[in-house]
C-alpha cells in the first residue's frame, strides 16, 4: 500500500511546495527544529529503561469523590 511513497520525484515535490507555503528564508529555520526535535526524541529513547514503569497505586485523595 504505502511502496513507493517516498521516491525521489514525490520528496521533490514535498520540497517544492513546502519551499511555496513557508518560503526560502523559513526553510533553514524549520529544518533545523525538526532536527533538533530528532535529536533529543532518540536520547529520550535512549535515557529510557527497558523496563516497563510499575502502575501508580491511588491515593486516599483520588478516592474521595
């Protein structure tokens, strides 16, 4: 379903029009958050622990209703 999504003729053309609707002095810009926004989502995953976290138990003030 999604083969061939990502040819070079498509990336190109999502690279035409963002260059259209953000214009060429904001490109640079957006390229650099969506790195930096990679960047620190792989050393999340990487801080994280394997191990899954145990369920909180509820407290007496959740209780109250």
């Amino acid at each position: 379903m999604l083969e061939g999504l990502l040819t070079p003729s498509h990336l190109l053309l999502l690279l035409f029009i963002a260059l259209l609707v953000f214009g060429p002095k904001k490109l640079p810009e957006l390229g650099k958050g969506l790195g930096e926004g990679i960047r620190s989502l792989k050393e999340g995953m990487k801080e994280q622990p394997n191990t899954p976290a145990k369920p909180s138990e509820p407290s007496d003030t959740e209780n109250k209703g």
